[in-house]
C-alpha cells in the first residue's frame, strides 16, 4: 500500500473500521463502511474540527448514503496488497490486515482519528446497523439528497448550519466534559432515528 495515489487516512481507516467490524459483525458491507467513516467524520466535526482536516471528502449517492472515492479507492488497493477480502457484497479484513491495522494504528499521526474511529464503530453495539444508517440519513446535509434523490458533496453549504445548531444542542445535552465520545453519538444518533421514524409516518 505505498502508492501514492492512495489517500493514507481513507487507507487507515479502511483498516481500522474493518478491524472494529469484523471483530464484532464477521463481516462487513462496503456500504456500512463509508457510513461509519462518515459517522466519524462528523464527530470529528463535533468536536470543533472542520471538516477539511478529516483528510478526505464525502458525497452522497442517489439514494441518499455517504460515499467516499477515497474509501473506494482504497478498498480497492487493500484487496490488490491481499489485506482485505471480498466476500460476495461483504469485506472480510485478512490477518495481514489486522496486522498492517496494527502497526499504522501506533503512528502518532493516526492517533487522534482513533477516538472517533472507535466511538463511531462503538455505537452499533448500542444500536442496530439499520437503525444507525436510518439516523445519519437525517444528518441536516444528508438529508436534502434523500429528499431529492441527488448526489452532492456533504458537509458543506448552507445545511451545515443546521448541523452545528443540533452539535451546540447536544454538547449542552451530554455536557462538553464528556470524554467518552461514544455517549454524544449515541445521543445524537437516537435523536436522528427518532426523526427519521417521524418522517415515516407523517
């Protein structure tokens, strides 16, 4: 994986989400891999980081998901090195991914990414896959392009408002105190399902 095509903090990520969900689920969806990039990303963004020193950018899909070419492109690279494995529509992480996980997780340069790594793979032991992936669909910059079936760049534009209104709400909610970045997701993400059930039957 040393081509420098490949963005090192999608390649990192890849691995570490992989590692954290394979660990808990078996395998993997490359769907469910960019929504928990994005998840991470967005605390990432509560935590009063912008959103540019996340390393790489989402856009949303058609039907209204987070995507990143830079995820792709590494899923892509990872199963080229032989680190992970697809699995009909599932991604295995391989031992030598674990291992390659291992290493680049205890560079000081991937340090800080962990904490929302974690809290965002963290949060499906709290809440079921489909419920989490329901709530971010209500994410204030995600949700027009379900709404209107388009595809753009996220975190950005005139939404992104609305999203820092309801991370000011919830850091008032759970305290700023909080180090454990897992109760502010799950918080937030509850929140976002309650919305997303609401819309359903209005």
């Amino acid at each position: 994986m040393g081509e420098k095509s490949f963005n090192p903090q999608a390649v990192f990520d890849c691995l570490y989400i992989g590692r954290s969900l394979t660990t808990s689920l078996g395998t993997i969806a490359e769907a469910e891999l960019h929504l928990f990039a994005y998840l991470s990303c967005l605390l990432f963004l509560y935590k009063g980081h912008p959103a540019s020193d996340w390393g790489y950018e989402f856009t949303s899909t058609h039907t209204g998901a987070p995507y990143s070419l830079a995820l792709q492109a590494s899923v892509q690279g990872l199963i080229g090195a032989s680190l992970l494995r697809a699995s009909g529509e599932f991604l295995v992480l391989e031992p030598a991914g674990i291992e390659e996980c291992n290493q680049l997780s205890a560079l000081s340069l991937n340090s800080e990414r962990i904490a929302f790594l974690e809290a965002a793979c963290s949060s499906q032991l709290m809440l079921p896959v489909g419920i989490i992936r329901m709530a971010i669909s209500e994410e204030p910059t995600l949700r027009p392009t379900v709404k209107y079936a388009t595809s753009r760049r996220l975190l950005d534009g005139p939404a992104t408002v609305r999203l820092y209104e309801q991370f000011d709400a919830l850091n008032q909610a759970v305290g700023s105190e909080t180090p454990d970045l897992l109760v502010p997701a799950s918080v937030w993400l509850t929140y976002l399902s309650h919305i997303a059930k609401k819309s359903l039957t209005t």
